[in-house]
C-alpha cells in the first residue's frame, strides 16, 4: 500500500459535499439525533449540535439526561430535546425510552459526547446496535467508541458502512485492547484494520488525523490544525460536524475527511487571529460555515 493520500484542496475537489439549491428544506438537508451528556459535563452535546447545524444539516433533536433537558433546549432554541432517564449518577439510564423512535426520525445519530461513564455508553450503543434504525449512520466519539470493542460484529452487521468511529490515541487503545504505545507504533496499520474489522470509517485523532476506509485498504491523512485544538469540547465539535456532513447526504468517508478538515482550518484560523493556545472549542463553531464551499 502506498502512503496515505492528503486532505488538502485536491483532495476536496475530487469530494465535493453535496450541493443544495434553491427550494431546498430543512427535511431534505437532513436531520441529526445527538446524544449524550450528563450531570457532570451538562452542556457539552451542544457542541455537538451546534456543529451539525454550522455544517448545513437542516434538522437537530438533542437527547440528553433529563435534568439537563430543559436547559439545553433553552440555549438551543434551534434543536429539539428529548428528556432521556437519568440514573443516581447522573448519566444516562439503561434502555433509554424513545430513543428508539426518534432514532428513525434522523438520517444520522452521534453517541457519545459528553457522557462520563463508559457503562452509561455502552448501554446506548449496545441498544441501537440490537435496534438499528433503517438506513440511519451512526458516528461514535468519546466514552461511546471507547467502549465500542466487544461489540465490533454486532455494530458492523447493524451499521456496516455506515459508521464512524472518532477515537484519540487512548479511545482507541481501549477500542483495540492494547496499549497506546502500541498504537503509537502502528498507527497506519491499527486505522485500517480497526476499520476493516468494524466496517466502519475510522479517524485515529492525534496532532496529524489518519481517516481510514471500510475496506481496510484506503487511508487519508490531515497534517493537523494546530496544538491548539487540543481543548475540551474540540472532539464534541468534530463529531458533530461528521454527522452534520453524513445528514446532508454525503458519503460518510468524504464527510469523515471533510470534517476533518473544516476542523482543523478553524483550529488553524483561530490560533492565527489569537495565538496558538487558549481559543475555546465553542470558538470553532462560527468558523465552519465560513470555510464551506459557497
């Protein structure tokens, strides 16, 4: 296999996102089901969200514990929110009620941000997994891809090509069962087989992005944004972009590379306008749509 082929204008030319025209409604540019969050990290799925809409997808429904709920919904009066059951720890419950309905409403469902606790995101994942809505693609991030190993043949038979898993350098560490030093030394390799062996588009998030394929053969590469994303609430910033990008209709590697990207060049823009460190992950959001094509 030759080196990875490079995210960079080429590349975006030859994958371009989907185009649309006058007339079009916020139904045909697609609906995003976002969940996580808890009593800990409470408003991080707005991150999340706000991404999915700063991208272009039409529609947005917030899932969330339900003491966070109402405040969301609040700061967010472009979404729709679902109050799902909390336990004593303030995450979210086992068997979530009417997750599974509002799963077949979306065309993409992002798990995982902002939830604290790997066994609450288990939960979540193993039931779409055994419930998969029709269609739908699911982007996993955080605790929710962390936790995903054991259900590698269950994900890859209800969602195969239609995942995305967005692990750092220790998500995937745990996502593989190995060390992160092992990681480190292959990092090429494990992308593509971790790909391969889930069906899914694989980003491996480190200070240069690997975005590897289903097919376990094709493998991307971004250079990176920039030290200054690495913040809190950045990765919640790109998981939403990925399923914003999926929902508006586009392939989900070429939403994985471009995503990718418009992160990294906001990451890129901000630490010109304000130095290289200290800019928020919120402050990425207004960036997006700036660098889309117009």
């Amino acid at each position: 296999m030759s080196g990875p082929t490079a995210i960079d204008s080429a590349w975006l030319a030859k994958n371009p996102l989907p185009v649309h025209g006058e007339g079009t409604d916020k139904n045909s540019r697609g609906r995003v089901l976002a969940v996580g969050g808890s009593r800990r990290v409470p408003g991080g799925l707005l991150l999340t969200g706000e991404a999915a809409l700063r991208v272009g997808a039409g529609k947005l429904m917030l899932a969330t514990i339900a003491s966070a709920a109402p405040l969301l919904g609040v700061a967010m009066p472009e979404a729709g929110v679902t109050a799902l059951r909390e336990d004593a720890d303030g995450e979210i419950a086992g068997e979530a009620g009417g997750l599974a309905q509002e799963s077949r409403r979306c065309d993409t469902i992002v798990v995982g941000p902002a939830i604290s606790d790997r066994a609450a995101a288990i939960r979540l994942v193993e039931q779409l997994a055994d419930d998969p809505p029709e269609d739908a693609a699911l982007v996993l991030d955080a605790a929710a891809v962390a936790c995903a190993g054991p259900l590698a043949e269950r994900l890859a038979s209800a969602f195969g090509g239609r995942l995305v898993l967005t692990p750092h350098l220790g998500e995937m560490a745990a996502l593989c069962d190995c060390e992160p030093e092992e990681i480190a030394r292959d990092r090429e390799g494990v992308t593509l087989r971790t790909a391969e062996r889930f069906q899914a588009v694989v980003l491996l998030k480190d200070s240069s992005t690997l975005v590897a394929a289903p097919d376990g053969r094709t493998l991307l590469r971004y250079a990176g944004g920039g030290v200054g994303l690495a913040t809190g609430g950045s990765g919640d910033v790109l998981a939403g972009a990925i399923a914003g990008l999926i929902a508006r209709g586009a392939d989900p590697l070429v939403a994985a590379g471009w995503g990718v990207w418009l992160h990294g060049e906001a990451g890129a823009a901000l630490a010109m306008a304000n130095g290289p460190v200290g800019f928020l992950g919120r402050e990425l959001l207004p960036q997006l749509p700036r660098l889309l094509p117009r």
